[in-house]
C-alpha cells in the first residue's frame, strides 16, 4: 500500500481490502470509517468477554465452544485490520 491510502475496516464483497484516498482525517468517509472500527474494537470487547464466559463454563458443549471461538476469530480479524490501519497512518504521522 502506498502513502496516501487507508485502510479501510471492510471489504469488497469479493473479500478484498478497501482503501480510501484522502489528504485529510476529515472526510466522511474517513469518519465513517472512523466510526466503523470503534465498532469493532467494542464489539470485540463484547465477544471476548463472552468467549471468557464460555471457556469458564466446564458444561459448555461443543456448540457452544464452536460458536465462541467463531465470533472470536471473526472479531480477531477485525480487530487485526484497525490496528494494521491505525498503525500505518501513525508511521505516516496522520
């Protein structure tokens, strides 16, 4: 990725990343973006205190354990690409 392109926290249907080429942090996009990854990271809060619950519950089931480690992994993701983004506009210093 080159200077001058975030990252953004969602993808093409096709799965691929989305940047957005901006001069500025104040565009709506960028702010909806903004706003998109606050969501993750406490939806990741969420699920993570979740899965804490479900691994503390030693009558859990498989489902359960299935289900908890796939809300994780979908929010590890999520998380990965804020933190990717917000890491490389920080190295930038915007």
């Amino acid at each position: 990725m080159s200077d001058g392109l975030r990252l953004l926290p969602w993808s093409t249907p096709e799965g691929k990343p989305c940047y957005l080429s901006t001069d500025g942090d104040h565009s709506r996009l960028s702010l909806l973006a903004d706003e998109v990854e606050a969501a993750q990271v406490r939806s990741g809060e969420q699920v993570l205190a979740g899965a804490r619950a479900v691994l503390a519950d030693r009558a859990a089931g498989e489902t359960a354990m299935r289900f908890a480690l796939a809300r994780a992994s979908e929010s590890l993701a999520e998380v990965l690409r804020v933190a990717v983004s917000r890491g490389t506009r920080s190295s930038r210093g915007g």
